[in-house]
C-alpha cells in the first residue's frame, strides 16, 4: 500500500511541475520587455535560494526566483518556488483531508458559527438537496418552483460551495417574472431549475452585496475584495497575517479574480496600495480603468478586515495557511466572502509584496522535513 501511495504522490508531483515548468517559461519571457533593466539575481543569491529549498526538493528551479525578483524589484533569496509550494509545502501546512468539507460554503456556519459577518444566504444545495439558510430540507433543484413574489427584481448570487477558485462560475442573477437574467450568461439556459442543474448538485444562493463605494471605484462591475493570508505557526501555534491585497475585476466582469482578467495589489504595512498591480501574467499595472493605485489613497477598515481574518484562521485548526477574501459593504461592514485552503494561489503576493512567508521561511522550510504529507484524490466520476 505505501508503495502505492508513493506512486501516485510521485505522479500527480510530476505533472503538476511539468505543467508549472510550462507557466514559469511562459510568464519569463512575457515579462521580458518590462522587467529589462531590473535586478538580476547574481550567483551568490541563487545559490542561496537553491541551498534553502533543496532539502525540499533537490532540483530547485530558480526561474520563479527570477521572476519574483524582477517584478517586484525586490531580489530575496526567499522567494518560494511555486512548484516546491505545491508539491510539498502546502499538502503539509494544510490537512488536504479535511479541505473540501471544511472550505465547502455551506459548512462556514458550522466551522465558524457567528464570529464575522458573511453575505445573506437565500437558498443552499448541498449533495443535491435543496435547504433553508438554516438548513431544513425543502426538495430537490429540478422540482423549485420559484422563489417568491418579495424576490422579484432582487439581484442574487448563485456559486459553487467548492472548487470555486479563481470565481469559477460565479454569476448574478436577477429574479424577473420572465425568467432569471443570468450575468454570465449560461448558453441555453432560461430557467432557475436549468441553472441549477449546472452546478452539480453543491451550489449556494445569495443576497448581492452593494460593496462600499471607496472599493467600487476600482470597477463597478465586480466584488472587489481584500485577501489576506494568514499562518499559523509550527513554532507557536500563533496566527500571523503574512499579506494584504486587494482584487479588482476587469470591466463587466462579476468577479475580481486574476484568472479571470483581474488585476491585485498589495497593501503595504502603512495601510495604502503600492504604485502598481499584477496581472495573471505577471504585467504590472499602475491603476485600474478607473483609477491609478497610487492616489487612492488610505484602504479603509483595513483594522478590521485584519482582526476578521485573524479570528476566521484560529477556527481552521486543520490548515495553517488560508486565503481569506473580505468584501465591504455599503455600510461599511465586513463581510467574509470566501475561505481558500487549497490550491492557494502564490504569485501575486510574491510579484508585489515580496516572500511569502517572509520572517517565517526558514521555520516553514524546516518545519516541512519534519510534518506528514496529505494527499487526497478528490475527483467526482
């Protein structure tokens, strides 16, 4: 059975570095042009970089130090390689066994009960039963008959509770008499019962949030939101927040995440945006279409965004290393919208704030030769 399990392990970590050797060359050589003249990482700062990741994987591939060194502009021999994270830090900072039940978004009542403020809960679906926000039974997606007559005009969210990464079919739905209006739209799809079917049986519906307006000029379309990650320490059980960006979307876009057009940018310790954003590819951009990072200023309730994400991490005893995403209302409350503990994507935190552990790496890199690996095969035949 071990060597079974060893097999597999050695598989999907050679898949997953051939697909992320692809991504690093890619990224390399879309940069070139505005990265020319940045600072190179001599021999001294890579043998360093090699020296403190080789015990983790004895081929250290340095491009990612490359890279984070020249978008940022701050060469560190700390940067972590993405496809060391992937393969071995985060399946041993965080308990795959327990990360879909724990991140799924119809269990943050029970993991968190009412400890921060999340988006109003219309309907949940959850392995193909329809309930009440408090979770009483009231049938199955293909026999809803409509929500009623108060809801009509009403703007809704319908997402997936799990694998929702990168705002992955995420839409807004507007309850008309005629129909729902779906934004995206879902081709061939004209009713409610149609769109549920869409989403596997694991979906939750919500109220929309009117975010604030200081977070809707970036773009008015999209949520945009402030992830902060957080970890806890092998050392002391602490939690920390290691760093603070915000998301925006691309115009007409529903969502603020990178892989769907978004642009992120760091928020330094002082509390403002640093002059630029990154893209998925690595571009820096020095504002949104609506306005430049640099003159908008102080981000508001960034004290209370970080004592929301502090308090949501000590309740995920199973996982060391989350990504938080916070919205603010119109009313100038925080609102958790979602909780990341798998596949936590790294290369925005590195291109702007610099390593991702920071302080921490070395007790992370050594903490790593002594911790269990989990690893789970989660796919749904």
């Amino acid at each position: 059975m071990n060597r079974i399990r060893r097999l597999l392990v050695g598989l999907n970590n050679r898949r997953i570095r051939r697909l992320l050797t692809g991504k690093i060359c890619k990224i390399k050589k879309g940069i070139a042009a505005q990265t020319r003249g940045a600072s190179v990482t001599g021999k001294e700062l890579k043998e360093k970089h090699e020296q403190l990741w080789k015990k983790l994987h004895r081929r250290v591939n340095t491009d990612w130090l490359d890279v984070y060194s020249a978008v940022s502009g701050r060469p560190d021999h700390r940067y972590v390689p993405e496809d060391i994270y992937y393969t071995v830090i985060e399946p041993r900072l965080n308990n795959k066994l327990f990360s879909k039940a724990w991140t799924d978004k119809n269990s943050y009542e029970l993991v968190l009960g009412d400890r921060v403020k999340r988006p109003e809960v219309v309907l949940r679906c959850m392995n193909g039963v329809l309930y009440t926000p408090d979770f009483t039974a009231v049938g199955r997606p293909e026999e809803f008959d409509g929500f009623p007559q108060e809801f009509k005009g009403e703007k809704l969210v319908i997402k997936p509770t799990m694998d929702s990464g990168g705002g992955k079919a995420v839409r807004v739905v507007k309850v008309t008499g005629a129909g729902p209006e779906i934004n995206p739209t879902a081709p061939g799809v004209t009713t409610l019962s149609g769109l549920f079917s869409l989403y596997g049986g694991n979906f939750i519906m919500q109220k929309y949030i009117r975010q604030h307006p200081w977070f809707a000029r970036f773009n008015e379309s999209s949520l945009n939101t402030i992830r902060v990650l957080t970890y806890r320490s092998i050392s002391d059980e602490k939690v920390h927040v290691l760093h603070r960006l915000l998301r925006a979307g691309r115009p007409g876009s529903v969502v603020d995440n990178q892989s769907s057009g978004g642009i992120a940018c760091a928020v330094d310790a002082g509390g403002r945006l640093m002059p630029y954003g990154i893209d998925k590819s690595g571009t820096r951009h020095t504002g949104t279409q609506s306005i430049g990072f640099s003159e908008a200023g102080e981000v508001p309730f960034m004290k209370e965004i970080t004592a929301a994400a502090l308090e949501v991490a000590s309740c995920y005893r199973y996982s060391r290393l989350l990504g938080l995403d916070f919205a603010v209302n119109a009313d100038g409350e925080v609102i958790l919208i979602e909780v990341n503990d798998s596949n936590n994507e790294i290369n925005f935190f590195q291109m702007s704030s610099g390593p991702l552990f920071g302080e921490f790496t070395v007790e992370v890199a050594e903490g790593c030769l002594q911790l269990p690996r989990s690893f789970v095969i989660d796919y749904m035949l």
